[in-house]
C-alpha cells in the first residue's frame, strides 16, 4: 500500500484536507443537516431519517468525531450525538480562505 505522504504538505493543507473529508460522503453531510436541522443531540434515529443500516450510519458518525465536527455523549445505552460547535467553527475559519480563492477572467488560461 501507498503512502499518503501528508508530511510534503503544510499543516494547513493537512487540515484543509481532513475537513473537507466531512464533505466527501453525502451520508455524513446528511448527518450533518440532519444535526443542524434539530439543533439538539440525536440519540439513534438517524438511520431512519437518513435511510442506510446502522453500521453504515455507525461508521459515517465515527469518521465525523474523529475529524472533530461532531461530539458524542454516552446516555443509557446509546451515544447521542450533536455539532461540536467549536470545532465547527474552526473548520469555518480554516476553509473559508481557501473556499475563496479565485481568479480574475482575465489571468485564466482556459
């Protein structure tokens, strides 16, 4: 197997990178709407509202917590999960400069 070889790239091109990973399944922006939308944790009634099997639903959450956008909380049995508002806000600040980045009409080469 390959390496990603992340170590060429700024920490800022690394973190670009993991928070856009959020974005590369429509699951977990599903999810994420989903959080947004209740503005309140969810304690295991995504996989109706989102429509995949529970593992699936299991894994797209473990990603989203790992990159730090959402934060679980253990209750009874289950983990509720809501946005980790924080964080959130975080990959706001880190994405937006890159999300505007432009060229003028004139400068392209296309």
């Amino acid at each position: 197997m390959g390496l990603t070889k992340t170590e060429m790239f700024t920490d800022l091109q690394n973190e670009i990178s993991l928070f856009a990973k959020a974005f590369g399944h429509p699951a977990r922006v599903a999810i994420l709407q989903h959080l947004f939308e209740i503005n309140t944790c969810v304690c295991g009634d995504l996989v109706e509202e989102i429509g995949l099997a529970q593992s699936t639903i299991s894994q797209h959450l473990k990603e989203l917590k790992q990159l730090g956008l959402i934060k679980g909380n253990i209750e009874g049995t289950s983990v509720c999960y809501c946005i980790d508002v924080e964080n959130w806000s975080k990959m706001k600040t880190v994405m937006k400069p890159f999300l505007n980045l432009d060229i003028s009409v004139e400068d392209r080469c296309c």
